[in-house]
C-alpha cells in the first residue's frame, strides 16, 4: 500500500436541498434592496366574486379562497392573453365562469374547462333551465348545463350587453351602445332572448343590473363623459325599482359624485363604492347611507364583495381587505400578514411554513403562492426539509407531513409522532430523522421511529449533513453519525446549546444561545469563533462565496470572508425581526413576523454548476461498522464506476496525512486498520475523474 490523499468531498443531494440550493456566488447590487413578496396584496385585483362562502378574486389568474382571504389557492384555469375573469355563478352542480368565453368546473372552483367557443363573456345568469351569456361579440343561450350553446348577434343593432339578470320569466339586460348617439338602456325579453324592449334608461348605458328580492338595482353611466357636467342627475347614478322597472327611484348618498364603480346588495343592505367619494352602505334599500371608511381612507374600491357581515374590497392601491366592523378597522386579507417560521427552497419551488396557516409554496420565485393544507388547518409548519420528489414539514404538536407533488396534496408521514414538534430534519439514503421535543428520532428498515441511542443531543434543533454522515446540534453541543443513527459521537463544543447548525462544502457552522458562531473546518474535530456581531441568530444561508444570517431584532446580515466580518443589509425591510432565510437562484428569502415574505434580488449570482460525472454522492460509499475499531469493510454501488475495473482507495487523516491506499475491483472488501489512531478519517474512492469520499470514525478498543 502507498500513500495518496485527494481532498475534494462531494455533498449529496440531501444537503443541497437542506442548505436550500447554495451553490452561489456574491454580486449584489448597490442598488439592492429587500422588498415584500407578492401575494394577493399591493395588486390590481381586477375580479371579485363570492360563490356561498367561497372568495375568488382574479389577478393574471383565478385564486380562491375558503377561508375569508386568510388562504387563497390559485385555480387551474387557462385564459386569452387579453382576457380576464369578468363573473361567477353557480348553477346545475357547477360553477360557471365568463371572460371572452365560458368555463365550467365541477370541483368549486379548483379546475376549469372552457364550454363556450364564442369570445362573449361580460355578463351572465341564469333563468329556469337556461344559461344566458351577453358580451360584445353578442348572445349566447344554453339549456343543458353548458354542453352546448347556441349563439347570435345581439338583436338591437349597434348595442352589447354588459349586465343581465332575471325578474320572475323576464330577462333583462343593461346595454351600452357602439354609437354615443344611442346611449345604451334596460332592456326586457319575456320569450328567452328572442326579443327585446325597452324599458328604462335610453340615452345612459347600464353597467350592472341586481335583482333582490322585489327590487331591480340598476347602476348606469353617461355615454358622453362629457354629459357629466351638462346633466349628471340624468345620466348617471344608483337607482331603484320596486315595480318590474315602470317607474325609478335614485338613491345615493346626496354628494357630488354620483358614478358608482361597483356595487353590491346582501339582504336589504346595500354596499357601493362612488368614485372618488368612498365607499357607503344603506341598511333600508338605499333609502339613506352611512359612510364606511376604508382602508387609508382610500376613495376610489374598484371591487366588492360580501359574505355575510364581512365586506371585501379591492381599492386603486390594488390588494384586498376586508371589514366585519363596516370599516372601523380594515385587514388585508393573503399572505402579507403572515408569521413566517419556517422557509426552503426545493427544485425551485419556496415552501414557506406559517403560524396557524400551514404551508405556502410559491414556482415563479414568490410573485404567485399557493395553499398547501397539510391536514390540520391549526398547525404551524416549523421545519421544511426536501429530498428527490418529496417534501417533508415538521409541524408544532402534529408531527410530520409530507408532499410528493410539490406541495399541492399533503398527509401524514408517520402517525407514530402525530402529537410531536419536529423541530428539525434530515434524509441521508432512505433514513430520516427527525429533532422532537423529547430526543432525536429516526425510522428504521421497517418504517418505524426509534429514538436514537445515547450520544445525540438532547432537544437537537439542527442538522448538517457531509456525505453520508449527519451532524447534530442542540443542547450539549454536536454530535456525529455515520451509520445511519445506528451510533453517535460528540465531538465539540460540549458546554454549548446549538441553535443553528449548517454545513457549506465541508466546513460546519454553528450558533450558539450565547449569541457566538463556531466554524469547523475539520469535520468538527476543531472548532473557532467567527467575528460574528454579538446577535441571536434565528437561521443561517451560505455558499463557498457568501454566509448570511437571519437575526431576531438586527435583520440580516451577510459575510464574504468566511464569517471574519459582517455588514447589515436591511433596506427595505419594515421589521428587523427575519424568522428565516433561504437562497432560490440569485433570490435571498427573508420569512419575518407579521409581514410575511421578503426577497433581495441578486443577493447572489449563480456560480458555474459542477461537473457531477466527477463527483458521485457519496451515499453510494458506505463503511461499517463506523464508528469502527481494528477494521472496516467498504461497500459500493457500482452504477456510476465502470464494472470489473480497479477502483483506487485511500484513508486520509483530516489534515492530509496519507495512511492507507490500495486498488481492488471488488463491490464488498474489507480493510485492516493496523495501527491507525483513534479519530476522524476520509476514505475516497477513484476511478478516472470519478471520485467518492466519505468520513468514517476509528475509537480505540477497551
């Protein structure tokens, strides 16, 4: 045997997924800053609609949500680039949606498929057996639950429909004309469709129409802007019918401005927003109104909706808030106003854990996020770990959930710890652990939790993971295994409760309740302070280039020598409390308390990808028995080597003292540790520029 020592150690593909894809290196701009992540908040949201107690609202895309606007989900439904969702009804079982065509689902909401190949799509409802849809293009009618439609060119020439409702067999529809000459009008049909006549408002066009009760509801707008300054009592306004529209009564607040942008009635209350005047309610059908303040006291809310006393609303500031108190105090309603615990970024997709709520997850680097319900709607989801197609969450008192669709469907993982917190995990080969409240768990070959034997810390709050062997951190210091948690070793840092602990190539960072970080360069053997500020750091991100830390009341800072020195970079940020970070792309993501979601573009640039011919994942090396005594027997997948051909080994100390190289063709052999010291080794295996290394660990026999 002769001696030979390589260096390079390959991190597998669990680490890359728990230091949330690092491999980067720092630029960033001078101009950078942090900025709050989109939701469905700081948005034109250009639809708003109830169906029961289900919300929807529509942004460059159709989102749902069923639980007031606390969640939404964006639904699968697939528009015209210039189009966009202008009503929902339901009706035969199904929901029924109009934007240049109709779309029908059959799962409230979560899918749609479009039934309508005619672009007319600005107004519909229904009447007995039929569906009516109005729009520019014309009429169209459907009389079996949207298979088929029959459609036309709308019978009073020059004129489209942009409202329709019923009253009793009468249809009726608000039209504006093509020609300003014409106005636009409520017209009646009593035959379906086929004929119409008129019977209000000829020189205004109507732009919604509601039926309550006996009432008809009407809101109409000059066809001339400039008629507003001529006669504005006699081309715009809220007006009220109580006798099939044969005579009208306007009803408005007795301000100015009398154009409403929308309206809508629940009940006999009334709730409309004038333009520029703010938005009002009337508890008597319009008789008299009441002032609700709205959000900033903004003026101008370009969608409502209500469910039961609860009003939403979507005002020129984009977003959407929500009264129960008629406006004494407004709340925007998605993820903005989120707690944020947990955060990682797996194959691209952010997965965001938070108080209450459960996950979000976001596939277009946080402008879209989506709910994932992980089972129990109270949970807080305080780790996210991610491994080939699968995505595990630790919650608060609910054990383990887990995705393998990208975090659309979730379930339990392993009922054994359904009433645990899991405040930590990892995945090495098929094996994964888990830090609970009570001990460091893991599941065996026959799927079931054990608790880890003596050695592991207790409370382990964090993980780290180099080749095949995983470290350990919590109270009483770290703590090595590379047999799977079959054995433990402590190996530093024994009078410290480890907080954070991370591994960036092969060097492990640690933070500690004293507020210190520790560095290792020598897989823990040793470890030494960094210059690190004196802050309680809540979670740490870094790559060969770049460390950056979250901190509970200083923000973020960020490193480029290793942790010698440290520069804040908060602006931008309206808290400096940041929960969590993790890296996606050149994208840093900052998880805070109450504001939800931050990112820093171009925190980081894109290192080149490594050749991974050369470096193998050292799962597929494995040593045992490890911790070992006077011998080891390796063992190798030879999917990746060229079969039958020598493979070159090699036993390394930590420094690089050569000890041990031999060749052998063989996928099973054993070794003799003659003489070899109690410690921490590499073993590398080579063949060409293919390359395997692994750490096993030698103790001295009693």
């Amino acid at each position: 045997m002769k001696n030979l020592f390589t260096s390079t150690v390959t991190i597998s593909k669990c680490m890359v997924a728990f230091t949330a894809l690092l491999l980067f290196c720092v630029t960033p701009s001078l101009q950078a800053q942090w900025k709050q992540c989109n939701g469905l908040y700081n948005k034109k949201i250009t639809g708003l609609f109830t169906i029961g107690t289900t919300l929807f609202a529509y942004d460059n895309g159709l989102f749902k949500s069923t639980d007031k606007g606390a969640t939404w989900s964006k639904t699968e439904i697939v528009l015209g680039s210039d189009s966009q969702v202008n009503d929902i009804i339901e009706f035969g079982g199904k929901l029924f949606a109009i934007g240049k065509g109709v779309y029908a689902s059959t799962n409230n909401g979560d899918t749609w498929k479009k039934v309508s190949t005619y672009s007319i799509g600005d107004a519909i409802t229904t009447m007995g057996s039929d569906i009516f849809v109005g729009g520019y293009e014309g009429f169209c009618r459907s009389s079996d639950t949207g298979s088929t439609w029959t459609c036309s060119p709308f019978p009073i020439p020059h004129h489209y429909v942009l409202s329709l409702a019923t009253m009793g067999n009468t249809l009726l529809a608000g039209l504006k004309s093509q020609n300003p000459d014409e106005g636009g009008g409520i017209y009646s049909s009593i035959d379906n469709g086929k004929s119409w006549n008129l019977i209000a408002f000829k020189h205004k066009y109507v732009r919604k129409l509601i039926v309550k009760d006996h009432f008809l509801y009407v809101s109409t707008h000059a066809v001339d802007y400039n008629d507003l300054d001529r006669d504005p009592d006699t081309v715009i306004g809220l007006y009220r019918s109580s006798d099939n529209g044969v005579s009208w009564t306007a009803i408005h607040p007795g301000f100015e401005s009398r154009y409403v942008s929308t309206f809508t009635v629940n009940g006999t209350t009334l709730t409309a927003s004038f333009f520029q005047s703010g938005l009002y309610q009337s508890t008597n059908n319009g008789d008299n109104w009441s002032e609700v303040k709205t959000e900033a006291d903004n003026k101008v809310v370009y969608k409502l909706a209500t469910i039961g006393s609860d009003i939403f609303s979507s005002p020129q500031s984009g977003g959407i808030y929500k009264t129960a108190d008629v406006g004494v105090s407004w709340n925007e309603v998605g993820l903005k106003n989120q707690y944020v615990y947990s955060l990682n970024a797996v194959d691209n997709t952010i997965y965001v854990g938070s108080s209450q709520n459960g996950i979000y997850y976001s596939k277009d680097n946080g402008t879209i996020w989506n709910y994932g319900k992980i089972g129990v709607g109270s949970l807080s989801a305080v780790s996210i770990y991610g491994y080939g197609n699968t995505v595990l969450v630790g919650t608060n008192g609910g054990g383990i959930y887990q995705s393998t669709d990208s975090g659309v469907n979730w379930k339990s993982f392993n009922p054994q710890l359904n009433n645990r917190t899991i405040q930590s995990l990892a995945v090495i080969g098929t094996t994964v652990f888990a830090g609970t409240d009570n001990g460091l768990r893991y599941v065996d070959k026959d799927n079931v939790w054990q608790l880890a034997p003596s050695g592991q810390p207790a409370k382990s709050r964090a993980f780290a993971i180099i080749g095949n062997t995983l470290y350990g951190g919590g109270n009483g210091g770290v703590s090595m295994t590379s047999d799977y948690g079959e054995t433990w070793t402590k190996i530093g840092l024994d009078t410290q409760n480890i907080t954070i602990l991370s591994a960036v190539g092969t060097i492990l960072y640690a933070c500690d309740t004293d507020k210190f970080m520790h560095i290792s360069s020598d897989f823990g053997a040793t470890w030494t302070k960094t210059g690190m500020p004196s802050v309680e750091v809540m979670s740490f991100v870094g790559n060969d280039k770049a460390l950056f830390i979250a901190t509970k009341d200083s923000g973020v800072y960020q490193s480029t020598d290793k942790g010698t020195t440290w520069a804040q970079m908060n602006k931008g940020l309206s808290s400096n409390v940041i929960n969590v970070i993790t890296l996606n792309g050149k994208t840093l993501f900052g998880g805070a308390n109450g504001s939800s979601m931050w990112m820093y573009e171009n925190a980081v640039s894109v290192s080149e990808p490594q050749n991974h011919d050369e470096n193998i994942s050292a799962n597929q090396l494995k040593v045992y028995p490890n911790p070992a005594y006077s011998s080891i027997t390796i063992s190798r997948s030879n999917s990746q080597f060229t079969q039958n051909s020598q493979i070159r080994y090699s036993i390394s100390s930590l420094v690089g003292t050569k000890l041990i190289e031999t060749e052998s063709s063989l996928e099973s052999f054993k070794i003799p540790l003659n003489g070899i010291p109690q410690g921490v080794y590499l073993l590398s295996a080579t063949q060409g520029t293919k390359q395997i290394t692994t750490s096993f660990m030698v103790l001295q026999q009693d």
